[in-house]
C-alpha cells in the first residue's frame, strides 16, 4: 500500500487487501500448519507456518507501512524479536545502551549475552549526549529506547543517529519503540537501522496478546 495515506487508513488497510477468493475485507486468520505444493519447492508463497502465514504476514506489512520501512518481521513476544537483533552479533562485540532500560532487555544483555563475550556499557541517561565517549572499536549495536522503560526518558534520536554516522565503522542502530508506537514516533525516518516493539502492549492495547516486531529501513 503507498504510505502517503493517512496514519488511520494504513492502521486499517496497510498489508491487508481484500481476500481474492472472498472479497472478504478483513484478513481471514489462517490456522494451518502446512500449505498444499504442486511439486517439492513448487506453491503458492507459503509452505509452512513457522517461515510464513499469511495472517502474520498481513500484520508485517501493515506494521512496516506504520513504522515506514521496507520489511517488517513478527515474533512470539518482545523478548524473542529482542533475541533476533543479538543474534546479529559475534563474541567480541560490544554493545552500547542506556542506564534506564526495560528489565528484560537488561537481563538478556547481562545474563544470557555477557556469557558469549558479547559486552554491553550501560551510558547514564543524562551523559547521552556524551555517547561518542563510549563507543569502542568493538561496537556494533547501539541500542535506546524512547520513551524508556519505566522512567520516561526522551531521547534524540536524530541526534544520536548524526553522531554514530561520523564514526570511523558506525554501530547498528536500533530503537526500542515500545512506548511511543508509530503514532507518535517514526524512528526509522530519524536516522534509526532498526525499530523494535513488544506488540504485547500499546500497539495490541488489550492485555490479551503477547507479541513483538522488528522493522528495518533496508
């Protein structure tokens, strides 16, 4: 769907057009395992749920328009599209991050990362502006959230993204989007490589889903 369209009408209809055999204007849930194939790699661009479904991928493309990326990727929960984003670095690799941070994001760093010699520095809020100071040969990701989880600080994304794009090998950046939701905040278009949220709260609203997302400008 083009993305000059209302915030609205993309929350709406981004990734979802109506059903080809129906005409059915909302996407139909598909609860199937497996998809008929005409031969061994032969069908129709789905095979199997756990790579694709088409209900999920209504939900990419509709949470790639809102984010205004070029792909978008759905997980089981905000935790496990966190996972995906350090699944992107190798022993050695340093992170750099905030001092107030969502407590599961801190724990995976800490607990389950620290382990494979992947570091992470933890910047004091109020130095932000100092991040530069901190970055190491070795830094690859740079992670913020803004809002941050739980104190609410604001960061300047496009000025963090500015100052990483004067370094000699510039880090990843990836922007836990979380709080602000698209609505109000359109990381990607600040200068962010990647936009994470835990779809589980504002963006599902409802307390009744567990979900994440990863967007990515390329």
């Amino acid at each position: 769907m083009k993305k000059n369209f209302s915030f609205e009408t993309l929350a709406i209809h981004a990734g979802q057009p109506p059903d080809p055999t129906t005409g059915a204007v909302m996407t139909p849930i598909f609860q199937t395992s497996t998809y008929e194939q005409e031969a061994v790699g032969v069908h129709k661009g789905f095979e199997y749920s756990r790579t694709a479904n088409p209900t999920r991928s209504a939900l990419e493309a509709c949470l790639t328009a809102l984010e205004m990326g070029s792909h978008g990727f759905a997980f089981a929960s905000g935790m496990a599209a966190t996972d995906a984003v350090l699944k992107l670095l190798d022993p050695g690799d340093h992170i750099l991050t905030t001092s107030d941070l969502y407590g599961g994001s801190y724990r995976i760093f800490q607990h389950v990362y620290a382990k494979y010699d992947i570091h992470t520095t933890y910047v004091p809020v109020d130095a932000i502006d100092q991040l530069q100071d901190y970055i190491q040969p070795e830094t690859r990701l740079v992670w913020l959230e803004s809002p941050s989880n739980p104190y609410l600080h604001i960061i300047d994304i496009g000025e963090i993204s500015d100052s990483l794009k004067k370094v000699a090998n510039p880090p990843l950046l990836c922007v836990d989007n979380t709080f602000a939701t698209p609505y109000l905040q359109q990381p990607l278009t600040l200068g962010a490589d990647i936009v994470l949220h835990s779809t589980t709260k504002y963006l599902g609203g409802h307390s009744d889903v567990i979900g994440g997302s990863l967007i990515v400008a390329d």
